[in-house]
C-alpha cells in the first residue's frame, strides 16, 4: 500500500536536484512513491531523472512537453496511487520525518490534508523558522475548514501580518480520495499568479477536516531565482485577475461576502505593497519618472479605490497603515522614498 505519492516537477533545477531527492529518499515513513515530472528541462535533469527510477524501484518518471508548474503537477496526479499526495519543488528540501510526522496525524484523526510549518533557507548559517502554530491543531466541519480557508485567503485587520496560513501546497499532505472524487486539478500559473491559492479554494470546501502541526519540516530555498528578481510590467494587472477569480470561487462555495471581503482586500493591499515595491526595485531601469507613472497607475485601479474608501486601515498594524495612508493620499513620492528606506 502506497501511503504518500510525492510529486515533483522538475524544469532546470540540476544543481539543487540531488538535495531535494536525498531528503525523498531517506524518509522515515515507508511506504511512498516519488513521482518526478520533467517539464522538458533543458539541462540535465531529464538524464538525473532516469538515473533515479533505474536505481530506486518507487520512482516513476515521466517525461512531458514544458508546460508550466501547475501542469506538471497534474501529470503527476494522473499516475499518483498514495492514500496523500504532496507536491514539493526540486530546489527545496525538506526534513526527513515530514511525511511520518503528516501521514501518522492525518491517519489518526481522518483528515482530508494537514499542514506543516516551514523555513526560509538560504544557507545553513541563515535559517528563518515560520511556525504558523505552536501546537497542533484540527478543524473539523464545515466552519472550521472554512476558517483554513479565510486564513489563507487573508488575515483580519488587526492581525500583526499579512499573512496568517502561507498558501503554498508544498507543505502538506492531500487526500487523493478527495482529489478524484471531485476531479481536482492545477490551473496554470501562467494564467493565475498565485495557482496555489487557486487549488485551496478549489481542494478546502470539499474536506471535513484539516490538521495543522507545530514541526517546521519544510526548506524553502533562495536560490537566487525568485520572480521578485525579474521585473513584470503586467503584475498589477494579473493580481487584479486573480483578485476577482478568488471573489468568485468563494461565492461559489457558498462565503458570505462579509466574512472573506475584508481579508481578500488585506490580501490585494499586501499585493499593492509588492508591486509598487517592483517599481521601486527597477527604477534605475525605468526612470524616475516612468516608475512614478506606473505606481499612479496602480492607485488609480477602482479595485484599490474601492478598498480605500471601505477599509478599516484604523486597525491595521503601524506600518501597513502608513502605506494605506500614503496610497489614499496619492504620496507617490513619500512611496518611492519609503521603499527605498527598506532596501
């Protein structure tokens, strides 16, 4: 019996590569299958990927046409048979008692997924714990799946964050039984910024519980290839999308507007953060004025004029209520100033 399938899709990664299967490989759990996706890597992953499967008889390797992360991941989910699956990315890694420490707490309590903590790695002298809970935790029923779900979706106004349950996939365990029985799947993040959040909405009103654990399992690297390095003149434009595709999965899963408008419009603010944070970070490449025009722009959007009429920034920790205050008043200079104080 294959307890967890884990999947792992895999575009130029052959540097980091090996880290990431030593940590597979040499899981306490028995018991689990390591599916590796080639999303047609141009380096030599594809070769290290058969390298694997002839050498460890519970790896599967497939082989496809690049199409992206999330996709990759449903080609992963087509030959999955674990009671869980997990979806980890080839240049992280993880702890070697992840999948026992998820599995044993999902098996005992009947839970649809469970969530671990994580880390932010960088080398092994700078490490950063992110433990979201400091004891384990279960939510069963409708409402306290539903509370997962607003937590990812965004924290209420006076929460010290603007994040309260990180919504990446890779720190968890999901019921394949839940997957199928309702035919789940990735979108493509080139469609969506964040397919992440997408799949939550998607995966979370189908469960009856959800277990949360204090262990911090999970490494997630920089490496040095993070969007955030790249610049992205449509990104305003694709968190707006994404913004109204989240507003329309909750009502279709039956959210009162009042419980999740609040925290979808802390999430869209954190998102404004980031985006004009870009142009700040590019402005020697933009120009002054170019940057100026374009965080304008993003002020402008009557999505965010919306929120800066509603919102109670009253509640809002100092920080981000100096940004909304900032934003509101159209400060564009103050803003780029502001940015510049942080790096």
């Amino acid at each position: 019996m294959i307890k967890v399938s884990i999947i792992v899709p895999i575009y130029n990664v052959e540097r980091y590569l090996d880290r990431c299967m030593q940590s597979l490989l040499n899981q306490t759990l028995e018991g689990i299958e390591i599916i590796m996706v080639d999303d047609e890597s141009p380096d030599g992953c594809p070769r290290l990927c058969e390298a694997y499967k002839a050498k460890y008889p519970n790896i599967k390797v497939i082989h496809k046409k690049n199409g992206g992360l999330g996709f990759a991941r449903n080609s992963g989910l087509e030959v999955a048979e674990g009671e869980y699956v997990a979806f980890i990315d080839s240049d992280d890694f993880v702890d070697i008692e992840m999948f026992r420490d998820l599995y044993e707490y999902g098996k005992r309590n009947d839970c649809d997924a469970v969530f671990c903590g994580y880390n932010i790695y960088r080398d092994t002298e700078h490490v950063r714990r992110m433990q979201e809970n400091t004891d384990y935790v279960l939510r069963r029923g409708e409402e306290g799946v539903k509370q997962v779900l607003l937590d990812m979706v965004g924290p209420e106004p006076d929460y010290h964050s603007d994040a309260k349950l990180l919504m990446s996939v890779w720190r968890a365990i999901y019921s394949r039984r839940v997957i199928e029985g309702n035919r789940l799947r990735f979108v493509s993040e080139r469609v969506y910024i964040a397919e992440d959040i997408m799949w939550h909405l998607d995966f979370l009103p189908c469960c009856k519980c959800v277990g949360l654990i204090p262990q911090t399992h999970y490494y997630y690297c920089m490496n040095g290839t993070s969007l955030t390095r790249t610049y992205r003149a449509d990104r305003f434009q694709k968190e707006l999308f994404l913004y109204h595709a989240q507003e329309e999965k909750l009502w279709k899963a039956g959210y009162d507007e009042k419980d999740f408008r609040t925290r979808l419009n802390r999430q869209l603010l954190m998102k404004t953060r980031a985006c004009i944070s870009q142009q700040v970070a590019f402005i020697r490449q933009l120009g002054y004025s170019k940057a100026r025009e374009n965080i304008c722009k993003i002020v402008h959007a009557s999505e965010l004029q919306t929120i800066l009429q509603t919102y109670p920034y009253g509640l809002l920790p100092l920080r981000h209520k100096l940004f909304f205050l900032f934003v509101k008043f159209r400060f564009y200079d103050m803003l780029i100033f502001l940015f510049k104080l942080k790096k």
